[in-house]
C-alpha cells in the first residue's frame, strides 16, 4: 500500500516563482487594504478597485511557471499517495503534474457568479471585469475566499490529514485561520515536518524543523523518501 503524504502548503511555496506573500513587508496585504480589495464590504463599495487588484495577481500568475518545490511533489505522486491541501490560489501545483490539489482560499484561474458561489467557471483570458455575467446575469467575480467567507474543501482537507501517514507543512507561517488548525488533525502522521526559512528554531509540537526554503528543501526531501 502507499504511504499517504499530504503536502500542506502556502504562499512560500510559490516565492521561488516571483508570486509574493501576503504578510511579509513587500506582500500583498501591505500593498494593498485586504478590507477594500477582499471582502464582501469592498466588492460593494468599489466593484472595478477590486476587479482590477485581482487583474493584476491574475496577470502575476499566469506568468509565473512550477518551481522546484511543485515539481517534487508532483515527481512524488508517482510513486505514493499525495495530496496537496493548499491556502494559495494560483495552479502552479496543478500545472507541475499534482493532480489531487486541494484549495481552500479558491483558485484565481476561476471566477464565480455573485449571486451564487456555487456557479463556477473558468477565467476569462481578459481577466475580471464589469460586465461579464454567469449564466444566471450575475456579475462574475473571482473565485477566492474573502475576509469573512467560509473557506472552501474543508472536510475533504481535514480528512486527508488525519489519514496522512506522513505531513508536510511548507511556506505557511500557520497564522491564517481555521486553515491553520488542519495540522491538529495529523493523528497519526508518524512523520511531521515544517519547511519555512522562518522557523529558525521551535515550531509546532512534535514537528521536524527544516529552516530553508521549499525549493531547495522539497526536491532532497523527496529523493530521500524515495531513496534516491
């Protein structure tokens, strides 16, 4: 049977493709108000300041291609049981081979209908803009979770934790919640790893430490569980 891994991850998994982070200094959330560009409050307020922040990480996505980090663990999935579970909203995973991602902040590529989050399609290839309706005339509006929306494929990530045998947590600082709380469903995870350059030292309990960067981290961690 293969061993079951699931591959945790956020936006520092995507750094070594050129997409930025949302809390560090040069981050999206300090570029840029999250309240007037991410929440419900802001869509209402100013439809086309939101419409054209999202442009612009739509446009920052799609240039961006799989770094090292998504290739290992798509070279993983060969050979065990993968999931990725995953707070980023770009497909760099999907587009490196992973083919069992899990998003629970959405994905950039679609767009939903605002009327009803359950309508969802594909991006247009101009990107978000006013004027464009889902099939029931509403407005069509990234499909991201905002401030203040339930995150997305909760059950199915907390499932896949808890029946991981091994857990790897990658370029999150675990301070995004309830997205954070998955960790606490690794029961029986035998091993558990944090992959962060921030994590100097400490980290959570009865995890492994490994202080680098996903891309250089990742591809050695994969190759020795394969035993390359």
């Amino acid at each position: 049977m293969k061993r079951k891994v699931v591959a945790f991850t956020g936006a520092g998994i995507s750094v070594g493709s050129g997409l930025k982070t949302y809390r560090d200094l040069d981050g999206l959330w300090t570029l840029e108000n999250h309240e007037q560009v991410a929440s419900l409050a802001g869509w209402e307020k100013d439809r086309e300041r939101v419409l054209a922040f999202w442009n612009k990480v739509y446009a920052n996505v799609r240039e961006a291609q799989p770094n090292h980090a998504h290739q290992a663990l798509a070279r993983l999935e060969a050979q065990m049981d993968v999931t990725i579970v995953t707070q980023n909203i770009d497909d760099l995973h999907e587009r490196a081979g992973s083919t069992r991602v899990l998003h629970l902040h959405g994905e950039i590529v679609k767009a939903q209908s605002a009327l009803d989050p359950t309508l969802v399609v594909d991006t247009p290839a101009h990107g978000f803009r006013l004027g464009d309706k889902c099939s029931r005339g509403s407005q069509l509006r990234p499909h991201i979770v905002w401030f203040g929306e339930p995150v997305l494929q909760w059950r199915a990530a907390r499932n896949a934790v808890a029946d991981a045998d091994i857990l790897w947590v990658i370029g999150t600082s675990l301070t995004v919640y309830p997205a954070a709380r998955l960790i606490d469903y690794a029961y029986d995870a035998l091993d558990k790893v944090v992959i962060n350059p921030g994590y100097v030292a400490g980290g959570p309990d009865d995890f492994r430490t490994v202080a680098e960067c996903a891309t250089t981290a990742l591809p050695r961690l994969v190759a020795n569980l394969l035993g390359d």
